[in-house]
C-alpha cells in the first residue's frame, strides 16, 4: 500500500494519492497533473479514479485534465450544481482499492454537497478521514462563500457533519484536509504537519465550543473573498480548459517586449529590492511566494500576461498563475532587467527606506503618513503603529482615493513584500511621493512610536467591505 500527500506550493493545497495492488486513486488533483502520472508509472499501477471533495473557490481542479490523460474515472461532490463532466457522488457510495476500501460521507457546511472520505485498511477499521474543506487542523471550512446571509445555516451544517460524523470516527483517526496553514479556505488553519482526530478534538479552537449554537456564533463570519473565487467556481463545474503539452511563454527582446507590453498585464515576480532599483513602467510588483496570494486580485482574466523574473526560466511563475485559470502568458523579457537597461530602454523606480533609518526619522520628530498595508489580523495580533492609516493590500484598489498625492507615503507592511505591491499598484496610477519601508513591522525600532497592542488608535482601518 502507498499513501501519498502531494502539496501544491503558495496555495497551501492538499491533494492525496492512495494506492494498492494494481489501483491508484487521487483525490482534489490539482491542474497541473504531470505528479500523479508519473508516481503511478514508478509503482506500476494505473489511475483508476479521480474523487473530488467539494466545488473548489480557489484554484482549478485538474480532474477534467488527470482524466482526459488516464481515462481515469472522475467523481465529484456537490451534485446539486450543473456539472459538464464526471459523475455525482452519492453518500455511501464505497470504492475498493487493492485490500483498502474508501467511503463516501456527505458532510456539508463548506459547501452543500461537500463530501469525506474514510479510508479503510484491510480489516475494516476506519483509518483516514480524507475531509477537504469540512475540517482543518485548528480550523473547520469557511461557511460564507454562499453568502453571508445563509451562513448561519451553512455552519449549522457543518457543525453536524463535525461533531455528528467526523469526531466519532474515533481519536486515532487521521485528518486529511484539503489544505494547511494560508489558505484563504479557512481563517486560522494551524501549521500541524500531520493531525489526528484525536489532536482536533483537544487542539482545534472552534471545536472547543459549548454547543451549536455557539460555535455557529463562532464560525458563521464574512472573510475576504478574492475576486478570482467567481471564476473558479464557475470553471470547476464546467470543467477547466484543457492544457495538454503547453509551450513555454516565448522569450522576448526588450524592444518586443516594450511593444507587447501595451496589450498586456506585466508581472514582475523579483524580490522587493530588485523591483525598488528598476522595473519596467506599469509593472505589478509580486514576488514568486506571493503569486497564489494576490495574483487573484490584481490581475485581470481578460488580457494577457507578460512576465519579468530573475532568471530566463519562468517556468514556477507560469504553473502558478495556470492553476489560477492565468493562461494565457505571451512571453517573458528575456535577460530581465539587466537587458532592458543595458538597451536603454525607459525605467522607473521606487524609494526605499530601512525600517531602523525611518524609526530614527520618526525619533527626531519628523511626521510622516504611513500606509500599513497589513491585516486586521496582524494589527490584532502584532500591535499597530499610532497614527498610521491601515487599508490591507487586498483592499487598496477601492480606498485609493484616501492615499494622499500631495505629500510623502510611506508604505509599510511585515517585511517590505507586500509594501512593494502597493506601491506599485499607486505608481500605476499617478502616485509619485512614496516610499517603501524595508523590514517593515518585523524591525520596528521607533521609541517614539512605539506600537499599540490593545487600543486600536487613531488608524484609519479598511478590510472587508
């Protein structure tokens, strides 16, 4: 017997391949699907079915591609949707793989047709509990994305699936999730490796509620929803587009670059001090470890994408953004920046300040109006600097207005990353005064400034809207 956890970086994505004897079954795949293929062929066995969990909001599922490659069988969750591919999971339904036999349970509350799946060995005993976005470690699934007006409901559902149907399962029984620590699929998913009933039970906050009504008090919240989450749904029903043997985007000479650019969104994935230094005009600043976090919010589906990266290999960038729906990438500057420069072309640039030289402005009585760009979740937790105006990054686009034009910002984030986005999303539209803080919250030094912890202060906070 095999048993695998295939891990899809950025989106802190759980997909899992169970094999035994001559079958293989992979469960969430994602797009990207060369992995399961090629693990099948080295243990010798064919994939013989593809289950789904529920619809998926944050990346496309690759079942439609896995299958098209294997004829392998696709079962999907959520049966009330008007799905274009696969066959519809019905509760209770078992599949034999080799001595091990898998069983579906409907848990909803995620989603209304969520379904787990429980995997037994070869005796019969329940062994792991594969549960997608129904129960994370130190989390459950988010229950808004139907609306807020019918979460109340959604985590009433859940709660039963939990409490009614998973916990029983017994403590040693392994929790398998769709995801880990980052998702935006839960709102505090715990950076447990590996976890237990057992260690839910005890360990996992919303699980220590009182009753259902309390812990439909304590989950049925609005989170962020990226504004790609419409796409996803949309395409994991229809089935997303096939990819096949794609061709690598096309390296480009500064001069096509410069032409092609007019037509498209180019994305600059350097770190934040290459960025700051030189970047081509109108660029988005997103560094690699960030393209599953924001790609989905500032970049748009319907005009290509022209890339600008470190090396003359953006093969990481491109398997990112693709297990987004982003397909259509026409080509990377070939040389990157150095070539640009070396060929004269036009630049832009953006200042930078270290957080210890800035925290000394702030000593010697300099005022200054800092843009923290952070989340509420990281004010709570870390502290907040006084008087700094907070608008997160995912919501700047709509509070752009508040950004002053006619003095300095300084934009300030964790570490500086995020910073960069900012700035290069103002940049864009005219901003001219700004200045990132490299090192950001990490490094604060100031004794003047010092940051708040409790009292929430005089920011001027934008989160969800």
């Amino acid at each position: 017997m095999i048993f695998e956890r295939i891990e899809s970086k950025g989106l802190s994505h759980f997909s899992y391949l169970i094999s035994d004897e001559d079958q293989v079954v992979i469960i969430d795949p994602r797009r990207d699907c060369d992995i399961y293929i090629q693990k099948s062929t080295q243990i010798g066995t064919q994939i013989t079915h593809i289950l789904e969990t529920h619809r998926n909001e944050d990346y496309l599922i690759g079942s439609k591609e896995l299958a098209s490659r294997t004829n392998a069988q696709i079962w999907h969750a959520d049966n009330h949707l008007d799905y274009q591919y696969g066959q519809g999971v019905e509760e209770g339904q078992k599949w034999k793989i080799g001595k091990l036999k898998l069983e579906a349970i409907h848990t909803p509350g995620h989603t209304p047709g969520s379904m787990s799946y429980l995997l037994r060995d070869p005796n019969g005993n329940p062994w792991i509990i594969f549960c997608g976005d129904t129960l994370f470690a130190g989390d459950v699934g988010r229950v808004d994305l139907m609306g807020i007006e019918k979460a109340k409901e959604m985590a009433g559902m859940l709660y039963d699936s939990v409490f009614n149907k998973i916990l029983p399962l017994g403590d040693d029984i392994f929790v398998c999730p769709a995801h880990g620590a980052g998702s935006v699929c839960g709102s505090s998913i715990a950076p447990r490796t590996w976890t237990t009933i057992g260690l839910e039970r005890k360990l996992n906050p919303k699980l220590q509620a009182a009753d259902k009504d309390s812990f439909v008090s304590l989950v049925a919240q609005k989170l962020e929803q990226p504004l790609y989450f419409k796409y996803m749904e949309k395409w994991n029903v229809q089935g997303p587009p096939l990819l096949g043997i794609r061709p690598s985007p096309s390296p480009l000479s500064p001069p096509e670059f410069s032409e092609k650019k007019k037509e498209n969104q180019v994305v600059d994935t350097r770190t934040e001090l290459s960025f700051s230094s030189a970047y081509v005009p109108g660029s988005l600043s997103l560094w690699e470890g960030g393209i599953a976090s924001f790609a989905g919010w500032f970049l748009s589906y319907d005009r290509p994408i022209l890339l600008v990266n470190e090396t003359n290999n953006p093969s990481e960038q491109v398997r990112l953004l693709v297990r987004m729906g982003f397909d259509r990438i026409s080509g990377f500057l070939s040389g990157g920046m150095h070539s640009w420069l070396s060929q004269g072309m036009t630049s832009e640039r953006v200042d930078t300040l270290i957080v210890q030289e800035f925290c000394h402005m702030l000593d010697q009585g300099d005022k200054a109006w800092i843009l923290d760009v952070r989340s509420q979740e990281e004010l709570d937790q870390a502290g907040q600097i006084p008087g700094a105006n907070h608008i997160r990054l995912t919501q700047l686009p709509q509070h752009m207005s508040e950004v002053p034009k006619d003095q300095r910002v300084y934009i300030f984030c964790g570490s500086g990353l995020r910073s960069m986005v900012a700035a290069s999303l103002l940049k864009r539209l005219g901003w001219d005064q700004l200045c990132v803080i490299l090192g950001g919250f990490a490094g604060w030094i100031s004794t003047t400034c010092s940051i708040q912890r409790e009292e929430k202060g005089p920011s001027n906070k934008k989160e969800e809207e």
